[in-house]
C-alpha cells in the first residue's frame, strides 16, 4: 500500500494502523495522486581574470491532483456506503535567476556575492464532498485559490583566514518578496447549514523585508579536531489560507515566521581517519511561527501564526572505518521542541472542558498551550549504517548498504490526543545491494525499503459529526515494505 492512503481508526483507542480498508469509490473519481513535472535549468561558468562568474536560469512546472476517499467504517464495524471525499487539483510554475560572482580561493580574504530573483504563478483548487446515508445529509464544497509572487534577494558570504587555525565566516542575505492571493469558496450544494462557506478573500503581501545574518568562528585545535562556534538569524515570508473553507479577508494572510540559532560543535578524526566523531548543540527559537491546524469544526486544515516556540538539542555522529572498503556510521539526536507563547491556538485533547471549550469561541481565544511540545517532534532519533564494497573479479564488485533508522514517539495529531494522535517509537530497516563494474559505468540493484513492513502514520486526526455519522480517526499511513529492482546506465 503506497504511503498518503489514510485508513479509520477508533478515536479512543492508541493507533494501530491496518491495511484494510472500508471506503467506497466517490464522485470524483479514483483514489490516489497524479503527476507531471518538469525543472529546467541551465548553468554557465565564465573565468573573469582569477574570477568565477556563474549563472543559473531555472524553470519548474508540476500539475498534480490529490484524490482522497476517508475510510468510513471503524475496523470490526462492518461496511458501510456513507463517503467522505476531497481533491486537490493543483498547478504551479516559476522561472528563476541566479548570478554568482566567486573571488580567488586561497586568500586571507575569500568571498561570494550574489543575486536571486524569481516568479511564479500558483493554483489550487479543491472539491470536498459528504454522503452520509444515515443522517441524510449531503454535499459538495468547492473552493479556488490564485497566487502571483515575486521574490529578489541579494546575498554575500566571506572567509577572513585570520591565522592558519583560526577562520572567521559571515554572510548576509537580503530578501523583498512581493505576493498577491484570490479565494473564493462556495457550497455547490448541500445543508443550509454551511452556506457560511460562501465567502471570498483577496490579499497582498507588499514589500516583505527579510534580512537574514550569520556568522561563524572555527578553530583548528589540532590537525585532527576543529571547533566551531554559529550564530545565525532565518526566515520563512507569510502567506495566504488557501484551502479552507469560510476564509475571508480577515483570516486570509498569516505572517511571517522568524528563527535565531546558536550552535556549538566539534569535528574530529582520529587514527589516521579511521574514526571520525562530530558533535553539536543547538539552541533554535521561533517567532510567528507557522503552523498548520485541523479545525474539526469545518473539517480542514488552517495556517497560522504561534507567537514563539523553541527547540534546543545534542546531535552526534561516528563513523568507523576498520578496514579498506567497509564502514559503519552512528547517528544520534536529542530535541526538545515545544511551544513557549501560543496565545489562541485550538483546544489540546488533553485540556479539560473547564480549561479550554472548542464550542466556546471565547474559551478558544483565551486558551494558551505553551510548554506543549511541537508536531511531529520526537525526542530521539538515531540511524545505524552499514556498508561494503566487495571487489569481484573481472572489475566488477557487489557495494551493499543496511541501514536501521528510528525515533522515539511523537505526537501526528494536531489536537495532541493521547489516544489516536500519538504515533509510538518505532525502528524501520532499509537494503541496498548493487552490481556492476567499479567505474559504474551501468548497474543493477536490489532495493528494499522498510523490510520488516512497519507501518507507520505520517498524521492523523478526528472526522467529525456530521460531516460522519461515527466520529473516527483517520490515520494516514506512510509506505509500508517497497522492494524493486533498479538499472542505471552513465554515458
């Protein structure tokens, strides 16, 4: 089963995804995703003396369409032919372009300036439909979106080689985005009820200024250990609400987010590069932070603004290497990712009805749920690697790569729910085993991927009444165990 399929799941008990699936076909036509992209691009090197000038002219186009059926029977409820059903015809274009200008490399004093500028047009459509039977109630919501953006930067970064240890790295990035957003939303038909969908929106995001710094120390201890030390500011421009149903001007824009970091570290190797070690931690923090919520009572997504959030962390890595064409490589991470202001955000699962009241607007704008961990954050993770290159006779060889990758569980439901929205610590197994000349001028290959079929949810959330006659959890599987066969050939 290919990852994105979503199946229904209890909304009181911990998730414990299963294939089979109760859905029925719906007006839209069949479930799945299809795609056509295509990105151009032409790059050119020009020597100007002991200069580098380069030049890269982009073009990116895709037209998809996402058609989605939730599963409508609770596992051991038996069939049933009530639909929920959305799709999401999308289209996108942008051409692009980047100049660089590169100064002489072994200088006390290195450098890269340069300028990017791009636009593009995007257009969404979507189609959410409900038949539920048993309640008689049915209908079909439609909803356009229009984009138009424009984005030039200029951006420099340097290297003062202070002294043959010791380097000092800065660089800044000016950014300007212009954008210009049209929705409309409609009930082509259905319950009275949800007429309030009738709505339209238009919006501009006008001279957006992003100034985004950075600048870095590193030291070379030894010639086997380096130190490094970063601070650096990041940016994300605002946007536009896009799909959801019932939007108008007022809730049309969100802003933009804006992120600060702090990171140490060490990068080392020891004997004679046989072992390899790097460590580092960071401290990350966020204003008006992004985030994308599911309202159950419109039965969408919406994206909007958190006032702050951080994520602070240790990551490390060893790589060993104890004889010629083997390695392992370990991986580990620790995080803690959660909110620290979020003033007005939705009712957690695990608030009391006292506390914050999803019926009760004014519950909602009081609520605040900082120190509750981000999405999709897990404390842990970690990836151990294995691989061997195995010369043959004749030039030929056998290069196979095992690699167990894992995190600890986090939560995929934007409400947080202790039950359904909670997917559990898991370990996924990955296999690679090519053949082929040690120039690799072709190949062949076996590729295995999640070998041991662990089914996992990439996010899940609650359907509600009426938009169902039960409310269930649909949970949205990622891929499952993939095994194919690959050929390449270089000319």
């Amino acid at each position: 089963m290919a990852g994105g399929v979503n199946v229904s799941s209890p909304v009181n008990t911990a998730q414990n995804p299963d294939k089979t699936r109760y859905s029925t076909v719906n007006p839209i036509g069949p479930e799945g995703t299809k795609a056509t992209s295509w990105l151009v691009s032409a790059t050119g090197n020009f020597d100007l003396g002991d200069f580098t000038l380069t030049s890269i002219t982009g073009y990116s186009f895709f037209r998809s369409n996402i058609v989605n059926n939730f599963d409508q029977s609770i596992p051991g409820g038996g069939f049933t032919a009530n639909s929920v059903y959305n799709s999401y015809p999308e289209h996108f274009r942008q051409w692009s372009q980047e100049v660089r200008l590169l100064s002489p490399t072994g200088q006390r004093f290195e450098y890269i300036v340069g300028a990017y500028y791009d636009q593009s047009l995007y257009q969404l459509t979507q189609l959410g439909g409900f038949n539920i039977a048993s309640l008689n109630y049915f209908g079909l919501l439609n909803t356009e979106f229009r984009q138009r953006a424009e984005s030039f930067s200029v951006f420099g970064q340097g290297t003062f080689n202070v002294t043959d240890d010791l380097r000092l790295i800065g660089s800044l990035r000016y950014t300007t985005i212009d954008k210009r957003g049209a929705f409309w939303g409609r009930l082509r038909y259905g319950p009275f009820a949800l007429r309030p969908v009738n709505t339209t929106a238009n919006g501009e995001i006008k001279g957006e200024d992003n100034f985004d710094p950075s600048i870095t120390a590193q030291y070379d201890v030894s010639d086997q250990i380096m130190v490094y030390a970063t601070y650096g500011r990041g940016s994300k421009s605002g946007g536009f609400v896009s799909n959801t149903y019932g939007t108008t001007n007022s809730t049309f824009i969100y802003r933009p987010e804006k992120s600060e970091n702090y990171e140490v570290g060490v990068k080392s190797t020891f004997a004679d590069g046989r072992v390899v070690l790097n460590l580092s931690a960071y401290d990350t923090s966020f204003k008006d932070l992004q985030v994308s919520v599911y309202n159950p009572t419109i039965s969408t997504y919406q994206t909007t603004n958190a006032a702050s959030a951080s994520s602070k962390g240790v990551e490390g890595s060893l790589s060993l290497f104890p004889m010629r064409n083997f390695d392992i490589t370990l991986a580990a991470a620790y995080q803690d990712a959660k909110y620290d202001d979020y003033p007005g955000a939705a009712c957690l699962a695990s608030q009391p009805i006292t506390q914050c009241n999803p019926a009760v607007p004014a519950s909602i704008a009081a609520n605040n749920i900082a120190g509750a961990p981000l999405q999709h954050a897990s404390k842990w993770s970690g990836t151990l690697q294995v691989h061997q290159k195995i010369e043959l006779d004749n030039d030929m060889m056998i290069d196979w790569r095992a690699a167990a990758s894992g995190r600890s569980k986090f939560f995929n439901a934007d409400n947080q729910a202790p039950t359904f929205g909670v997917q559990k610590g898991y370990t996924k197994i990955d296999l690679r085993v090519q053949y082929g000349p040690e120039d690799e001028r072709w190949h062949v290959a076996f590729v295995g991927k999640n070998l041991t079929d662990e089914l996992t949810t990439g996010s899940s959330f609650n359907l509600p009444a009426p938009i169902t006659a039960v409310p269930r959890a649909i949970l949205y599987l990622e891929e499952g165990r993939t095994l194919s066969l690959e050929a390449g050939l270089r000319f």
